[in-house]
C-alpha cells in the first residue's frame, strides 16, 4: 500500500509539473478577462456560483469539454433566475434558445452578447447530444477543417463559452466602493 501510495503522489507530482505553465498562462487568462472591482452576483444562487467556480476550474485543467457544458449550464441557470426574479415563471424549464431570446427581447443582452451566447450554444450542443460519424458539428471534424488539433479546438471553444459567462456576470456586478486616495 506504501509503495502504491508514493506511486500515486509521484504520478500527481509528475502531471502537475509538466502541465504547470499551461495552466498558470490559462488562469492568467481567465483573470485578464474577469469584472475587476466589482462584486459578483449570482442569481442562479449555490448551484450558479458551483457551476461559474467548476467551469472556471476545469478550463484551468484543461478539461476543456467540461468548461463548455458546465459553462452554459450557468449562463442558462442564471438567466433563468433573473426571469424567475422578474416574475416570469414561464421560463422556469426553457431552452436556452428561449432564455437568450426573451433576454434580448427584454434588453437584457445587446445583440453582440445574443450572438456570443447562441456560439456558446452552437459549440455545446454537439457535445452533448449525438451527431451521426463524421458529422460537421463534432470538434474532430471542425478540428480537421480548420488544420487544428482537436485539444487546440476545445480550447479556443471552451474559451469563447467562458467569455459568455464573463459577460453575463459583468451584466450583473456591481461596483465596490473604493475610498479616496
């Protein structure tokens, strides 16, 4: 059991260090793009918040398909919360189709921001509901049609679905007071 013990910490010492840049330069990112000097706020309550954390995490680890689903999941959480908030108990189990439609409808996302989180759709759909083989839609394919590693593919998806979240939560921070100098 000792050996085996030392092998596992060996084994997670190893991976850390060599993924180590990787996902110091990703989590610098991931800082570049965040509301500063702000409070987030979470509509969607715990579960937003574990989701918009999780997603975070996973991008920084790389799991980059995990980023992408957990990542809508709170984009569609959260704007179903503020509906619900708002009074608005017919979009309690919408599709995030809807939920993106009534937000602009209501002005609550600009056209630029529907467009971002309709790709962030677009991106997760494949990956969580079958496509045929060698179906466009499927990161492999977007992959081989863009001369791209499939890795290198996810994570610019992953990316763009992070950058939909940050939106949303920039929509709703709020500043903090900062005291004169």
């Amino acid at each position: 059991m000792t050996t085996l013990r030392a092998a596992s910490k060996k084994w997670l010492r190893d991976e850390d260090q060599a993924c180590f840049d990787g996902r110091a330069g990703r989590l610098r990112w991931i800082a570049s793009i965040a509301p500063s000097k702000q409070a987030w706020l979470f509509h969607g309550g715990w579960l937003a918040k574990q989701q918009f954390e999780e997603a975070r995490y996973c991008f920084v680890y790389g799991q980059y398909i995990a980023t992408v689903v957990v990542g809508l999941a709170f984009v569609e959480r959260t704007l179903a919360a503020k509906f619900y908030a708002a009074g608005r108990n017919d979009l309690q189990r919408a599709t995030a189709q809807q939920l993106f439609d009534e937000a602009h409808k209501v002005g609550w996302l600009t056209q630029s921001e529907l467009a971002a989180f309709e790709a962030a759709r677009d991106l997760r759909n494949p990956l969580t509901h079958y496509r045929r083989p060698m179906h466009d839609d499927l990161p492999e394919m977007r992959a081989f049609g863009q001369r791209l590693h499939t890795s290198e593919l996810l994570e610019s998806d992953a990316r763009a679905v992070l950058e939909a979240a940050f939106r949303l939560i920039a929509l709703h921070a709020v500043p903090l007071n900062e005291k004169p100098a």
